[in-house]
C-alpha cells in the first residue's frame, strides 16, 4: 500500500483531523493490507510467512472489531457495511 492510498484510507474513516489511532481507522488500514496479501497468496500458495502475518492480522482487526462493536455499535454496523466485513451476533 503507498502512502497516497494510506492517507485516503486514513482522511475517509478518522474521527477528527489528524486522527490515525482510533479503531475505525485501524480497521479500514488493515481491511485493505488483508485483501492485499489475500491476492498475494492467491498467487503463491507456498508462502508460508506472509499467511502467518495474514492471520495475525486478522486476529487484531478481529478484537478491534469487537471492542467497536462493544464501545459504539452503531459506528461497528457503518463500519462493517461500508468495507463488506461480516458482523458477529
């Protein structure tokens, strides 16, 4: 992901202006790593370390979700809509 997209991502989902560390931001930042090394392991079945940092990414964007979904459940059901992510019951 290059800086341009970065900061998109960044300037679309943050709270307030300057605003790079709230869990909405860190969603939308991994989302868009997550289906980057998706289509990289698409491609190279065998690569091994990057499914480890997939998963592991995934993992965390897991637990931001459910302290959002707990903190404001409005903002998780937004969220969740607006990048295709499946909610939890």
């Amino acid at each position: 992901m290059d800086k341009a997209v970065k900061q998109e991502i960044i300037k679309k989902f943050a709270r307030k202006e300057g605003d790079t560390g709230s869990p909405e931001v860190q969603i939308a930042l991994l989302s868009s790593r997550i289906g980057t090394l998706t289509e990289h392991l698409r491609n190279n079945k065998k690569d091994h370390s990057t499914r480890r940092g997939l998963l592991a990414m995934v993992a965390l964007r897991k637990k931001l979700l459910a302290y959002l979904a707990k903190e404001n459940r409005a903002k998780y059901i937004e969220l969740t809509d607006e990048l295709g992510i499946r909610r939890v019951k």
